[in-house]
C-alpha cells in the first residue's frame, strides 16, 4: 500500500458514536455496520486529508505501546478490507 494514499468514507456513508452500544458504527442507507474499537479509531481519522503514513503517526501518538510495524499492517489490512467492502475509498 502507498503511504501518501488518502482515504475517506464512502458518500452517503456516516461514522457515529452509539451511546447505547457504546461503540462506533458505520451508518449507510441500507443499515448499519458495528465497529470494533480499532475500527472506530481508525475511522474516526479518515478525513480525507491524512495519508496512510498520516493515520499511523496519529494512531501511534495514541497507542504508543503497540509496535509501529504491526500497527502500520494492522492499518493497512483494515484500510484494504474497508475498500474492498465499500465502505471507504482512496481520493
């Protein structure tokens, strides 16, 4: 994967909290997507603006403990599996 790839949510595509569920979902017009929590914090960084590298740097300021080579492929399968899935894409 290309570290300066940006990425952003699918249009018509909405990332929230769930108070209730106490977890991130991803809503689209035919339902609902529930998120684990490295999901939801990779999720909640798509803006359209940061890269891959971006994201990393980001998640790697909040999770310090987690070693950057397993977080970066960690970051990088998901990024492929939310693209393959539809619910994101590169610009």
């Amino acid at each position: 994967m290309n570290p300066t790839t940006v990425y952003r949510l699918r249009p018509g595509w909405r990332l929230q909290w769930e108070d209730a569920q106490q977890r991130h979902v991803l809503l689209y017009p035919e339902g609902m997507v529930q998120l684990n929590e490295s999901a939801g914090a990779i999720l909640t960084l798509l803006d359209g603006e940061r890269d891959v590298a971006a994201l990393v740097d980001e998640l790697q300021r909040r999770f310090p403990e987690a070693p950057r080579d397993e977080m970066t492929a960690d970051v990088e399968e998901f990024l492929l599996d939310a693209a393959n899935q539809g619910w994101i894409r590169h610009e």
